[in-house]
C-alpha cells in the first residue's frame, strides 16, 4: 500500500455564526401575558419590551421558563469533534444536524491549541486548575498533535483508495478532526448550556467548562445578548440560573 501524503491544517479557532433567529424580548412577554390576558393579539409582539422589563425579571427570579421558548436562534458551528460530543449532551431544546463522515470524505482539518490555552493541570478531579505550563510544552504538544494527524488521514485516505466504506474508515480519525453543524435552540436552552459552558463570578452556581466548548458560549451569550438584551440582562442579574 502507498501511503498517501495530503498536507492537513491546524487551527485553533472555534467558529460560530448565527444563522437565523426569530422572537424577541417582546415575544417572551406576550407569551407571559397569555397566561393571565383575556384575549391576546399579534399587536403585543409589537409593544415596546422595555416597558415590561420587571415582568421579565419576575419570569426569570421565580423560574417561569416557558415563556421563553417562545423564540429561537439558529448557529452554524465549526469545532473538533470533542466540542460537539460535549455539546450533544445538551438534548432539551437544541435541534442539531452535523456533517456526516458515512457520507462525506471528511477534510484534514484538525485542531491545535494556541498560547492562549492553559495546558498543564495541578491538582486533583474535582479540585484542580489549569496552568499554562512552559513555552516548550506547547511546542511538544504541536508536534506531537501533528504527527498523529497526518498519519491517521494518511491511514483514512488510504482506506477510501481501496474502496472501503467511508463509515469505516472514518474510524481512524482523532475526535480533533473539525466538523461543522447547525445548533438551533430556544433562550431557555440556552441559558441553561450558558450557564454549563461559561466560568463567571456571576454565577450563583460556579462552572469550570472546558475552554474550547467555552470559547463557542461566549460568542453565542455574545449574539444572546444582542438579540434578547432584557431578558440576558435578567438572567445575569439572577445568577445566570436558567428559569
């Protein structure tokens, strides 16, 4: 067999687009209103949200939560393989569809930590942190990442080349290979994966994620923030406990 020699690529960017999204603020306080309004009309989702700020701090401080699945947020996102495994853990409101390596050659792309990412981890599961370590450390790392990669597609493409079954030969490939999918889920939803997914001294309940699915959280709060500004307010101003 004559290994092949495609060059792969590193990154170690997480990348996230917001593709779509419906609803507002507005949205999630006519969907409150319903519960106690003699008749309803499309006029409410028109109303200006800001007048009913206290009704959304009142939803979310007693945990009402359904009012605010009334709205949605579409992402494309592009991550290794371990970020969505973690993400998929999320089941409650998220619809997902990924890229599919039975259907589809999947392309050598792979992930590399930068100098940004604290390497090293002192202490134990459960009460650890995580340090940069040494600048050569990152450099071993690369290298090491490096070599896996290229001879696990080597081995991946050398398989396709022999007619096997691309569901079988994807086997090979490290969950460091990049995928893409589209993620769509309600605020409720995501308030609750934020809360998982991102470290803040805001939180009443501390969460300490891994940086990577971390780095995608803080992008999506980002669009979250922009989109529904009353109701992220709220929400960090209750713990960032989703209702």
């Amino acid at each position: 067999m004559t290994t092949t020699m495609t060059e792969i690529e590193t990154r170690s960017d997480i990348a996230v687009e917001l593709v779509q999204s419906a609803g507002s603020d507005a949205s999630i306080i006519a969907a409150a209103r319903v519960s106690t309004a003699a008749e309803l009309s499309a006029a409410a989702l028109d109303q200006d949200p800001t007048e009913s700020e206290g009704l959304i701090n009142f939803l979310m401080k007693g945990r009402h939560g359904s009012p605010f699945e009334h709205a949605q947020m579409t992402f494309l996102i592009s991550a290794p393989i371990f970020v969505f495994r973690e993400w998929h853990r999320h089941r409650v409101g998220w619809s997902y569809n990924e890229e599919s390596a039975r259907y589809r050659q999947m392309r050598p792309v792979f992930y590399v930590p930068d100098e940004r990412r604290n390497l090293k981890q002192i202490g134990k599961p459960g009460a650890y942190e995580f340090v940069p370590g040494e600048p050569q450390d990152l450099i071993a790392a690369h290298l090491s990442m490096e070599h896996i990669y290229g001879a696990a597609y080597a081995a991946y493409e050398d398989m396709l080349e022999l007619g096997i079954a691309r569901e079988v030969a994807r086997v090979v490939l490290p969950v460091a290979t990049y995928s893409t999918m589209y993620a769509t889920c309600n605020p409720r939803s995501l308030m609750h994966f934020l809360s998982l997914r991102t470290k803040s001294d805001d939180a009443m309940f501390k969460s300490f994620p891994q940086r990577e699915i971390e780095i995608a959280a803080e992008k999506m709060e980002a669009e979250f923030a922009r989109l529904f500004p009353i109701t992220h307010e709220a929400w960090v101003r209750n713990g960032r406990v989703a209702p």
